[in-house]
C-alpha cells in the first residue's frame, strides 16, 4: 500500500476519550463505545440527536468532520489516547477533551474499509519511519454521499 507524505495543519479536535491498553484488546471494546458515545452511531457513520456531538460549539467540517486520534503512546505500560471528534473552535463540553494535533509532516494513506487494515498494518510495521506525536483516521463526506476516510501517521524527521 502506498502512502505520500504531507504537510498537515495544526487542528484543534474536541470529543470524547479513552485510555487504551494495547495488549488485552480492550480496543476493539473502548473505541466503538467512543464512536457511539460521540456520534449516536457506528465509527465513521453520520452523526445522529444521541450523539454527545451535538453538545459542541463552533463545529467545522472542512476538510474533515470527524476525527478519530490516537496519541500519548506510552511504550512502557502499552498505553495509548483514544480520542473521537470533531474540529471546532467553541468551548470544551464538561466529559471531553481537547486535543490539537500538530502542524507537520505525516504519511497520508487514502483508504477504503478494505484497506483501512492494511493501512495501520504499514503504520505500526518495523520498518515504518512513525514519529509517535498522533496518529488519525480523518472523515469526510463526499459529493456523492459517500464517507471517505483518510489515515495520517506523524513520521520522524
């Protein structure tokens, strides 16, 4: 799978997180949960009334609506920041977190839900140059309806 490097801009997320344990795969548990807890609705979905969402002021949309972070790794326990949300420039909802994924340069993948394992297989591979500052999966809808998800990886200098 093939992956260009970009220059991305430092955006400010607001949503809802969770520490993540890596090895017990409570992942596959806590990351949905964000999905549903933010958005009323499964991962990359749109977003429905019941979703913790609405409670954020100063939502954008351009280029992406819904961000789903991981950041804070801490190699020693395993350890990783789940974060589900949205960029916006309002105040930080009481149960949420803010999270400002820096400007710099990341590893881009353009993924399809075929890919998508693919994608973070790479990223968390040996020989992948990964820079540990964020990685994101970035959502965006397109002109014909379809939700379109894009893979960022920070990698070293």
């Amino acid at each position: 799978m093939e992956y260009k490097l970009v220059e991305f801009p430092e955006t400010r997320v607001v949503g809802m997180c969770d520490r993540i344990e890596s090895t017990t795969g409570e992942c596959s548990l806590k990351i949905p949960n964000l999905w549903r807890a933010m958005l009323g609705a499964p991962m990359g979905q749109e977003l429905t009334p019941e979703g913790r969402i609405n409670e954020i002021e100063g939502r954008a949309s351009e280029p992406f609506d819904i961000y789903a972070i991981y950041c804070n790794y801490d190699y020693s326990v395993w350890e990783y920041d789940a974060i589900v949300g949205c960029p916006a420039e309002g105040a930080v909802p009481e149960g949420m977190v803010e999270f400002t994924i820096p400007a710099g340069t990341y590893a881009r993948f353009d993924v399809t839900p075929d890919t998508m394992n693919a994608a973070w297989d790479i990223i968390y591979g040996p020989d992948f140059p990964r820079g540990d500052v964020a990685d994101f999966e970035a959502y965006r809808t397109d002109e014909d309806g379809n939700r379109i998800c894009t893979i960022y990886s920070s990698v070293r200098a």
